[in-house]
C-alpha cells in the first residue's frame, strides 16, 4: 500500500497537505511548519519515502488501546526518518497537537486565516484511514509513505494550452455559444413567421 502525503500550503506554524491512498484521495493533514533547520517540536519531517509499521509502545499506545479498544492494533509509526524519532500519525486539530507527527482530519482551514491551522472530524478521518493501513499491516504486506508538494508535482510537466479531452479552451466554448446563440435566434424568427438567411 502506497500512502501520499501532498502537502499544499505552507504557513508560518503549519503545513496543509491531503493524503491519497493508492491514488485515491482519503483525507486532509496538518504538520508543523517547515523549517530548514530542524527546530524541536516545530518541524515537518523532511520530503521522502518512508516505511509504515506498528508501534506498540509508548504513551500514544495506551491512550489508543483504551480509546479505540480491539480496532488498535498499534500506533501508525513512520520509519527511520533523518533526525526524527517517533513519528506517527494521529488525532488532533492544531500544529499545537504535533511535534513533526502527521494529523489527519475530513476538513480543513485555510493557514491565512489560522497561523496554527485546524483541520476538523480528525478522530472520524483517523478511523477511517487507520482500518485502511492496518488491514494491510496485518496481513504482513509493505505500506510506505511518500511526502511530496504540491509543487514538485507540477515540475517538469509540459503545460500547454491546447484541447485535450479533459479540457476545453474557453475560446471553444465562446465559439460554440456563438453558434447557439445564432440558432436561437434563427428559430425565434421562425416562429413568429420570419425567415433568417
């Protein structure tokens, strides 16, 4: 299972981002900010490809054990990430509620109008995603996570202006409201007995 993390907004606290599962998109997340220099509980991790595994220690642990009971099979831990220790993902709705961990929420605020962000429904977004990778983990099968930007996306993709199939160019259909337009006009005249050549 391949986890995308594209981050898509960077502001002075915190970092917007959307999680895609396999391609698809799941949820959005919040991270702190990014810094080029690591700056203790205030840094995003650094872009890259990581491996996700149980964690089944620690203080997050416990508070899930009896928080999700038989659904919690371990912390979703992000693996050996440069000077980085105990990355996971999880609840929350702030950067105040994560020190480099990744939360995941069904919506999200837009970082001008809140330095620290929030993202809501985060425990509703958890769950859903959480059955998701913990499925796979469970079953022994390989899951990674990729953190990109949005930016890096976009790189190095030729941007044209021509008609695809997915797109039309506001001249066409500028053109093609012309023609109706015209039709309409000559079916009006028609009616009221009038003939337009």
């Amino acid at each position: 299972m391949q986890l995308d993390v594209i981050r898509t907004q960077f502001g002075k606290d915190a970092t917007n981002g959307m999680l895609f599962i396999d391609g698809l998109f799941e949820c959005y997340t919040l991270e702190d900010q990014y810094q080029a220099v690591k700056v203790m509980h205030e840094t995003c991790i650094p872009e890259g490809t990581y491996d996700v595994q149980f964690r089944k220690t620690g203080g997050f642990h416990a508070k899930y054990t009896e928080r999700y009971k038989n659904a919690h099979y371990g912390m979703l831990h992000i693996q050996n990430v440069p000077n980085f220790t105990y990355i996971l993902i999880h609840t929350g709705n702030t950067d105040e509620h994560t020190s480099g961990c990744l939360i995941v929420g069904e919506s999200q605020q837009d970082l001008d109008i809140s330095a620290d962000g929030f993202i809501g429904s985060s425990a509703v977004a958890y769950k859903k995603m959480y059955a998701k990778v913990a499925n796979q983990l469970l079953q022994g099968k390989k899951v990674s996570i990729k953190y990109n930007t949005i930016n890096n996306l976009l790189e190095n993709k030729p941007v044209d202006n021509k008609a695809k199939d997915h797109l039309i160019l506001a001249e066409s259909v500028y053109d093609k409201l012309q023609e109706i337009n015209g039709n309409v006009i000559k079916t009006n005249a028609m009616i009221k007995g009038r003939l337009i050549n």
